[in-house]
C-alpha cells in the first residue's frame, strides 16, 4: 500500500479511493480538487510510514524476547523459516501493487499533444500544367508552393 501511494504521488496520479465530489465544476474547484487529492496522498503516506515504524519497532521487540527464551540455532532456523514467508508474500504484495499502478497510468493519463498525430490532409495540386510545355521538378515544386 505504501508504495503504490508513494508511486502515485511520483507519477501524479490518483488512487481510486481518494474520493473527492464538489457540487461545482468550473476550473477553481478542478484545481482544488487535484490540491485535495494531493495532501490525502501526502498524509496516506505520513500515516503509512507511522503504521510501519510502530510494526518494525514490535518486530524488535520480539526478536529480542525470542532470542533470549530460544536457542540461538533454533532462534536462526526460525527466523530464516519466517523470512522466507515474509519475503514471499512481499514479492506477491510488489506484483498486485505493480498491475493496481499499471491500470491507473490507462486510466488516468491521456495522451497528450506529441502522441497525438495531425489528421492528413490530401490537397489537389495547386499547379496543373495541361500545356505542351514541359518543367522541370524544381519549377513544378515552385508553382505549386507559390
């Protein structure tokens, strides 16, 4: 969670459970509200590094209780055993919260004007030369921009 909210928050984008409705929808509100939307990320991610400096501190506590109640090799068996799930369930955790940020860059980002390519336009020569008289392709190119 933490680090889909830190992604966002890089890449501009807005999780779908930041949820903000104005009755209005002029400019000033569109930009209050991406404002909005911005500080709810911002204090998501303070409460998220709370939430995981309150966890980290507990998982000190206890591997300390641990280490004095269980034998060092049983204390390194189970310990590794544990990491070993943890690291797992982390690598699953990474990949849903890659494919959540994927779908919300489609979502979310429209393209903008350099993906956008200029409708072609096929316009008739400018220049028809019907006559006996034959030019050279540097003239025709000149009748024709002229």
């Amino acid at each position: 969670m933490k680090q889909r909210t830190a992604a966002c928050s890089k890449m501009s984008l807005v999780p779908n459970y930041v949820k903000v409705k104005f009755n209005i929808n002029n400019t000033v509100t569109e930009k209050l509200k991406k404002m909005v939307q911005k500080q709810w990320i911002r204090e998501e991610i303070i409460f998220l590094h709370k939430k995981r400096h309150i966890c980290r501190s507990y998982l000190k506590l206890v591997h300390t209780n641990l280490f004095h109640y269980l034998h060092a090799i049983v204390f390194d068996i189970q310990d590794d055993t544990v990491g070993e799930k943890v690291s797992k369930i982390i690598h699953i955790k990474c990949q849903t919260q890659q494919k959540k940020i994927s779908v919300l860059l489609e979502k979310q980002h429209k393209p903008t004007t350099s993906q956008v390519t200029p409708p072609i336009y096929d316009f008739y020569p400018r220049f028809n030369n019907f006559s006996n008289t034959s030019f050279d392709t540097e003239e025709n190119e000149f009748f024709n921009d002229s």
